[in-house]
C-alpha cells in the first residue's frame, strides 16, 4: 500500500477469518503489528494529533489484538520514536504523516 519505497515501514492488507479485514505495519523483520480497521485509524487519528499539535500527549500505545506485540510511540519535538525489539525508530514529521496516511488508506 505505500507507494514510497524508501520509507522506514510498510503497510499491507490482509482477511482474517473472524476478525475481517486486518493492516499490517511493519516496521523492522522482526517487528509486525496486525491491527482491526477500528485500531488502524485510531492510530492514525493519534498520529495526526500529535504532529498537528491538536494532542498534547507524549506517547502513543496500542496493544492490538491481533497481535502479540504493542505500539509504543514517544512523542519528540522533530517526530515519533517508536520502539522495536532492535531498538527506536525515528519517524520525522514528514513520515509520521506518510504512517498515518498510509494507515487511512489500508482501511480503504
């Protein structure tokens, strides 16, 4: 779904059986979050505040349920470091928006 190759992360689609349409995010070989169409865009509803300002928060976590792994998002002044099991990947503003865009158009 990203038409930009050099982004840190990538973000598919697929269908789960009992739970519908799934997104995936991957963000390291090792790191891949699946998430409800409900969970992707309140991920991308939270991202969009915090790079628009609109929220003050400091950090954004999601424990999706269709995963074994949470989205852990430190708020900086110049992004979003999100933890991964190799360590924080830093996303400038520019791709906080590509995520969060990226997201919305998953869920189609």
């Amino acid at each position: 779904m990203n038409e930009r190759s050099d982004l840190p992360f990538t973000v598919s689609s697929s269908q789960h059986r009992v739970l519908g349409k799934q997104v995936h995010v991957q963000f390291a070989d090792d790191f891949v979050l699946k998430l409800t169409q409900a969970e992707a865009s309140s991920l991308s509803f939270a991202l969009v505040a915090v790079r628009d300002g609109v929220s003050c928060e400091r950090e954004i976590y999601m424990s999706p349920i269709a995963s074994d792994a949470a989205f852990v998002g430190s708020v900086r002044d110049l992004g979003v470091s999100i933890a991964t099991p190799a360590g924080a990947l830093e996303l400038d503003w520019t791709n906080v928006g590509f995520l969060a865009e990226s997201l919305a158009a998953a869920i189609g």
